[in-house]
C-alpha cells in the first residue's frame, strides 16, 4: 500500500482490533490498553500509517489547537511563559499557534481574523487587550478567550495575571523599609492594566508613608525608554536615592545604565527593585532584588481555565496570584 491510501481501518485490520480503538490510540486522552496500544502502534508503524489530525478535526468540530497571541517577546518573561504554555497545553493534547500582536491595538484584530481562520478551539493573549467587537466576535464562534498577565473591565473574559498591586506595593515598602524616601517608580505601558496595577501599588505604599505625590514615569516597557529616564533622573541635583521598575526587563537597562554609562553604584548609589523575577534576574551580573511573577501557576491556571472553558464552563473567572519579593543584592537592605 502506499501511505495515501491506508486507512485507520487497515491498521484496525493488521491489529485485529476495531476501528475504534485505533481511534482511541491515536486521540490524546482517551483509553486505550497497554496491550491495544502495544498492537495498534506495532500496525500502524508496519503499515506507514499516520493519522490526519486535521481530517479528525472536521469530523470532532475540534482542532486540538490553541492560538497565542503575544504582544513581544522582549521581555525575557515570555518566552518562558511561552514555553510552559506550550508544555501545559501538549499535555492536554493541545498545540500552540503562536502570532505576534504589538501594543498596535489597530493592527489586533487583523491578527485575530488570520488567527480564528485556523479554527482554533481557544485563544490565550498574553499581555494583549481585546476589544469589545473582537470579543463578541470570539464569543459569537464559541471560542473561549483567556487574558494572560493582563487584566480588562469586561465581565466576559477571564484573566490570570500575579497580584500586581500587592506586589508593587510589597517592593515599594522593602524599599521604604532599607531608608530610602526619594524613591522614584519607572512604570510599564500606562495603557496596561499590569503597568497601572503596579503603578497603584507603588502609590499605595508611599501615600501610607507619606508620600502623596511620588514621582512616575513611563517606561513604556522598553529598555531604551528605561534607560533614557535614568539618565534624566540622575541629570539634575535631585537624584532619587531609589528606583522600583515596572519589570526586569527595563530594571535591567537602569542598572545597566547607572553602572556602565553614569559610573554609579547599585546599591551603593541607588537601590534597583524589578518585577518579574525572569531568570536573569538571578544572575551574578545584576543580582536584582524583584517580585517573582509566579509563572508556573500562572499557566496552570490559564490551562485549568481553557480547559474547563472548552468544555464548556463558560463561567468567567478574575485570578490574581500573589508571588514574592525575592531579595537579592541590587537593593539596600532593612536594618531590621
């Protein structure tokens, strides 16, 4: 036989087994024996049989496949999340299409119309808003939607994101605590709710001590925004004696910036406290003092969502998952 003409019924033939239990075999998370699946698999591969997903997507009115849309893989925050929601999601028996959205809310639904054409069974965005008419656009096809690390006012959407104005607010007092009160906040994209979450909680915490109008300043997420405030702040004679980012991946390019390019100490100089906790926060080279997004429950809130979504549990939920300030050597210590 050639392999375009063998069939599910030929492996179930050589098998001595039922159609249906080749079915089983090669469907992810249905039952099959050890020894069925022993046989099943010994036949198909003697026959060069390999099952067409997308045929069996059509008949099940399921494509087993999930569509990303990502705003940037820049920040070093997701490509690991991206990995883990792809090892989440192929457990399930899931695969991930993986599209890049922009912070270009024009260019969004462009990239969700290309996106639905594949006939995903859910969509995760992460760190990408949805509007109203791409919602109800998802809602109308029954496509589950879960916002990841960000959040939105609309009470059809699920969302999984960390507690951003704990954490914030968490930084900020460690900060407050090491003696610093010149502290100054390089927040993420005022046009996120991550970036205005932790921007709140950065307030909270210096209003409690204080502080009623403490300086913030957009980074817009990027490192040469980060840097380019750095250089500001530290150019006139009232240089914060601290600095709390809205991400690693700008505390990152302030570090760099005070060190390499201003000749100044961390911490000796200026304390540094990130977010996100992104492996290179660990590194010798910045040994940065930041909140750890917690991603692994993060994802597996967000897969236990699609999930349940998929199969039917239309029931909107808001997550926030607290994680901890991790304390390393960027920031001044408490003396108690």
């Amino acid at each position: 036989m050639t392999n375009d003409k063998i069939t599910s019924a030929d492996v179930a033939r050589l098998a001595g087994v039922s159609q249906s239990a080749v079915s089983r075999v090669f469907t992810p998370g249905a039952s099959a024996s050890p020894k069925t699946m022993e046989k099943v698999r010994a036949a198909a591969q003697q026959l060069g049989y390999r099952p067409n997903v997308l045929a069996r997507g059509l008949i099940t009115g399921r494509t087993r496949m999930i569509g990303l849309l990502v705003a940037y893989l820049e920040n070093q925050f997701y490509p690991l999340a991206l990995e883990l929601l792809s090892r989440a999601l192929q457990a399930k028996g899931y695969h991930i299409l993986v599209f890049m959205a922009g912070n270009d809310t024009a260019k969004i639904p462009e990239v969700l119309e290309e996106l639905l054409d594949y006939q995903v069974d859910g969509i995760i965005t992460a760190s990408v808003a949805m509007t109203n008419d791409l919602t109800l656009r998802c809602e109308a096809e029954g496509i589950p939607v879960i916002l990841f690390n960000r959040g939105q006012e609309d009470p059809r959407l699920s969302e999984v994101t960390s507690d951003n104005i704990a954490g914030a607010r968490r930084a900020t007092e460690f900060l407050l605590a090491g003696g610093h009160r010149n502290i100054t906040h390089i927040a993420g994209w005022g046009g996120s709710s991550t970036g205005r979450d932790r921007a709140e909680g950065f307030r909270q915490a210096m209003a409690a001590a204080g502080h009623t109008a403490p300086m913030m300043i957009d980074g817009m997420y990027t490192r040469e925004t980060a840097a380019a405030v750095t250089r500001d702040l530290c150019s006139g004679p009232d240089r914060p004696d601290a600095i709390f980012v809205g991400n690693d991946h700008m505390a990152f390019a302030v570090m760099d910036t005070l060190r390499f390019d201003l000749g100044l100490s961390v911490p000796g100089d200026m304390s540094v406290v990130g977010y996100d906790d992104v492996p290179m926060a660990a590194w010798p080279s910045y040994d940065l003092t930041t909140v750890r997004q917690p991603v692994n429950r993060m994802v597996d809130a967000t897969v236990d969502e699609l999930m349940q979504q998929i199969d039917g549990a239309r029931v909107p939920k808001k997550l926030r998952i607290d994680g901890p300030l991790i304390v390393r050597g960027s920031a001044r210590l408490p003396k108690a």
